[in-house]
C-alpha cells in the first residue's frame, strides 16, 4: 500500500520533468512548413582554446517561405572538438552544429 501511495504522489511530477520547452527560433521553424535560414558569415565569432578546439557562433535570419512576410533572427552554434589524441600524427575532430 506505501508504494502505491508513493507512486501516486510522484505521478504529477514526472509528468511536469518531460516537459520540453523549445527556443522561438526552434518553435517558428516546428510550426513553418517551409523556411530559409540565412548565415551571415562575415560576422561570426570563434573563440578558441589552447587545445586547438573551436566554437563559432553565426547570426542567421530564418524565412518562412510560405509567407515572405514573417522573419525570425537566431544563431547557430557550431563547435570543432578533439576526438582523440595521438602522440606521432594529427590528432582526430569531430564538428557539431546547433
């Protein structure tokens, strides 16, 4: 009976966890049939460690293309990492993109 009664006061919380709250960008894009997303390489920004890793942030305009009219800005995030380090050759990276 205690684990029931257990399970039964956990039961609303575990609905409220799985929850996903998505960014607007991500929200405009889900609810599009259709967009463009524009980069504007000339104003990225990299930071860079000493490693030699990467993460480089790019302004973007998303275009939903159904209605010329409606227009998000974001960002993409993309990110150069080490994947493996060897003594006597090149090191292996692996690139993501957010």
């Amino acid at each position: 009976m205690k684990r029931f009664t257990l399970l039964l006061f956990f039961l609303p919380f575990l609905g409220i966890a799985q929850e996903i709250n998505y960014s607007e960008p991500s929200q405009f894009i889900e609810k599009a049939c259709s967009v463009q997303i524009n980069l504007v390489e000339s104003e990225k920004t990299i930071f860079k460690s000493g490693l030699g890793e990467t993460v480089s942030f790019y302004p973007a305009e998303i275009i939903e293309l159904n209605q010329n009219q409606k227009k998000m800005s974001g960002i993409e995030v993309e990110s150069t990492f080490i994947t493996k380090q060897y003594q006597n050759k090149q090191d292996q990276f692996t690139k993501e993109t957010a």
